[in-house]
C-alpha cells in the first residue's frame, strides 16, 4: 500500500537548489584554488628559466664567471631562490644558500636544469613558491568575497521566492494529508491558492461527486431495506424481517412476549376457484384489520409469514393482555365474509406462544405452529396457546403497576444509569445514554421496555417524565 510522503515538496525543491549551489561554489573555489597555484608555479617557472638563461650566458663569457659571484646573490634574494647550485662534472662552480629561516622545508619548489650553451653544467635551484606567504586580506580578496556574498544573498532570495511560489503546492498538499487523515467534510473546498489549481478544482468536483454519491447510496441502502423486509401486497413485513426481530429479541434476557400465528384454511383451493386477485383483496382486507389492532401495543410487529399466514409479536404484555388480544382479534376476523370456497365457521385459526429471553427462535415458531394445529383440530374458527411454564410471567394487574409507580415516583423517581457512546475511530466518548430502571416489591431490578408499556396504559407518563428529567 502507498504511503504519504513524510517531506514537502517545498522543502525537496530547496534543499535540492541550496545542495546545487553550494556545490557550485565549492567546485569554483576548488578550481580557483588549483588555478591560483599553476598559475603562481607557471610564473615562477617562468622567471627561473630567464635567471638560468642569464647564467649559462655568463658562463659563456670568460670573465662572466668571475663578476657573476657580485650580482647573483642580489638576483636571487629577490626572487625567492633559498639555495641555488651550478655544478660541472668536476665539482661545484657556484653555490648560493639565504639566510631566510622556513617554517616548513617541505614547502620549497626543487628544480634542475640543463644549461644550453654549457651542456657540461647543471643548475639546482630551490625557491619559494609564490602566494606561500600570503594570508586571507580583505582588501586583497575583495572581488571574491563579494562575489560570495552576492551568491548566498542570492540564494537566500531565490529560496524565499521558490517557497513563495511553492506555497500553493503545500496547500494542496496539506489538504490531502487533512482527507486522508479523515477530515473530509472540513476540506471539501479548497483555497483559491491552491496550486495546481487543476488538481485543486479537481479534487473539489470528486469529493462533490462522493458526497452526493454517498447520500445516493444512503437512500437506495434505504429504499432496498424497505422494499426488501416488507411484503409487496400488504405492505406489512415479511418472515424475514420478523425471525430477525424476534431473534433480537430474544438475545436480551429481560425481554419477554408473545407470538401469534393466523392461518387462514384451504388457500390454494380459494386461489383456484375465486381467482388470484379476489384472493389478494381478501388478504389485504385482514392485514388492515390486524394493523389497526396492533396498534393498541407498542413495538409489536404485524408480518405476513407466508401466502395465508400472519405472524404478530407482541413485545413486553402479561399473558392476560394477549388473551384479552388474541379474543378480540378473533371476533374483529370473524366478522369477515370470506371467499365461497372456504367453510365460514372453520377457515381462520390462531396459535399462540410465549416466550422469554434467552429462548431459540426456532422453538418458539415450533410452539406457535403447535398450538395452531391443534386449534385447526377443534373444527372451528378458534385459538389455542402453548402450554409453557413462565416463571417471568408477570400478573400485575393496572391497580397494581399504578400502585408501583406512584410509589416510585413519591420515593424520588427512577434509577438512572448512564453509559459512554464511543466513536469506533479513536474510541472517543460522544455521547452518554440515560437508562431508566424501577425496582419492584421483591427488590429486583426492571428494565424500562418492560415497565413503559404499562406506564402508558395507566396514563404516568408526563409524571414518569419529569421524574427521569428533574
């Protein structure tokens, strides 16, 4: 996988300028150093030839050699020479050694020569090099001082205009490090000196393009959701949607219901002979009916589970109010007039099932298939329930919630606890959630979608309210 560059692309142009200028200078002062030397060393080899030329001349000359000991020392000294030596195969014929004291011997310039007009003399010299004794003076290396100074001046201002021009580039860039660290809303927009402003223009339309795409996709995962968990002809929801709402359920051990299953007879003969459309008609007509009757409970869930089968979950109610449900739902059903092909007093039954957290979802379909069948046994349009121990039954009835929570409310209101809300990033806490518990006669602890439902019914909710509020 790619990874962001740790080093700006201002800081890559003017490290790489300030290394390239520095170079330069250094190889000019290099050079300028070497050229100074052969160029001293030309010179002195130079005027060392002419002081050997005007020797092998006087050496020619017979009374030359004699007058050469009064005027060579002068020459000499005045040109650096420490030590000169002309000898013949025969021996020494002249020798010249200063006086001057060296700090450093290794410092002198050895030369020999071979005269042309005396080929039978040799002359050795050792002389001082020139600029040997010379030191740093400003007045002498004046030019080259400024001519420095006008460089780094230079280079100073070329850096500062480089990043000055670069700016744009850091812009941009720090704006891909901001998107790519996850800010995007806060970067959507760039700077108008951004640069360039091509790649900046174009960042803007594609991040545009993924908002909006984002939010297309919000709504098509929505409208997929919908259209995929309900029934298309009731609009009610389909087995899908409600096994996975009651197997939610039943992952909380607090939670507690009812299942109802309503199986209308003989379906497929109703199909054949009425027709697919009267057959259709006929169901809507029940799903408003058990709609409408759902309504008296919060949370509960109507699905059509099959062709000719309803499913209902009734969430957190006694036994006693899904009996009281289960009869009246069973008259509002009866009153129908269903299709010719089915018997009117033998083509709806009901099977109902409690269950209780903790419980498989397959069970608890088992049992209300159960106790279906054996209310299609009976021979009649009727209900029957599984017989089932429910140690989490509660029978309290309306005086006996009202007299728990007034009892409640006058001891100072509800238990509050609260819990952190993590943002998945960085574990960030967002926000604390506020939950509300009562504790019954017994001491135990009950959970809020257990006590609400019954809050309603007995009219405590502006008071239950402004309990949890105060």
């Amino acid at each position: 996988m790619r990874k962001a560059s740790g080093m700006k692309l201002t800081n890559r142009l003017v490290a790489f300028v300030t290394m390239i200028v520095i170079c330069a200078i250094f190889i000019i002062f290099i050079g300028g150093a070497l050229s100074f030397r052969k160029l001293g060393q030309d010179y002195l080899t130079h005027y060392l030839n002419g002081v050997v030329e005007v020797i092998d001349q006087e050496l020619s000359d017979p009374q030359g050699g004699a007058s050469m000991s009064r005027w060579l020392p002068k020459l000499l000294k005045s040109s650096n020479v420490v030590q000169l030596t002309v000898a013949s195969p025969q021996g020494v014929v002249y020798s010249y050694k200063g006086l001057e004291l060296l700090p450093d011997p290794n410092i002198l310039y050895d030369s020999e020569y071979q005269l042309q007009l005396n080929p039978q003399y040799k002359v050795t010299i050792e002389s001082i090099p020139p600029y040997a004794e010379f030191t740093y003076s400003l007045g002498a290396m004046s030019f080259i001082s400024l001519a420095m100074g006008i460089v780094i001046f230079g280079l100073v201002q070329g850096v500062r205009w480089l990043k000055l021009q670069l700016r744009g580039s850091e812009l941009l860039e720090t704006r891909g490090r901001m998107i790519l660290a996850g800010k995007v809303d806060d970067y959507a927009i760039g700077n108008d000196y951004e640069w360039p402003g091509t790649a900046s223009l174009a960042m803007d339309q594609l991040i545009k393009e993924l908002k909006d795409a984002r939010q297309e996709r919000s709504r098509f995962d929505t409208f997929i959701r919908t259209h995929t968990f309900l029934d298309q002809l009731t609009g009610a929801a389909n087995r899908v949607l409600f096994d996975s709402r009651l197997k939610s359920m039943l992952q909380e051990p607090d939670n507690h219901g009812a299942v109802i299953l309503m199986r209308l007879s003989d379906w497929e003969e109703t199909i054949a002979e009425e027709g697919k459309q009267n057959a259709d008609e006929f169901i809507q007509e029940i799903s408003i009916i058990l709609s409408n009757f759902i309504q008296r409970f919060p949370d509960t869930m109507l699905s059509r589970y099959y062709d000719a089968e309803f499913a209902i979950l009734i969430p957190q109610q006694s036994v006693k109010e899904v009996k009281l449900f289960t009869n009246q739902l069973l008259n509002a059903v009866e009153r129908l007039s269903p299709p010719l092909s089915m018997e009117r007093d033998n083509w709806c039954h009901i099977g109902v099932t409690y269950f209780h957290g903790g419980e498989r979802r397959g069970r608890i379909m088992d049992e209300a298939d159960t106790a279906l069948r054996s209310a299609q046994l009976q021979g009649s349009n009727s209900w029957n329930s599984f017989i089932k121990e429910n140690n989490w039954e509660d029978d309290r009835g309306s005086v006996r919630w009202r007299t728990l929570f007034d009892r409640i409310l006058t001891q100072g209101g509800p238990l509050l606890y609260q819990q952190p809300v993590l943002k998945a990033q960085n574990e960030a806490v967002i926000s604390r959630e506020i939950l509300a518990r009562i504790k019954d006669e017994r001491g135990e602890l009950i959970k809020a979608s257990h006590f609400i439902p019954y809050i309603n019914q007995v009219g405590f909710n502006q008071r239950f309210d402004k309990a949890v509020i105060t």
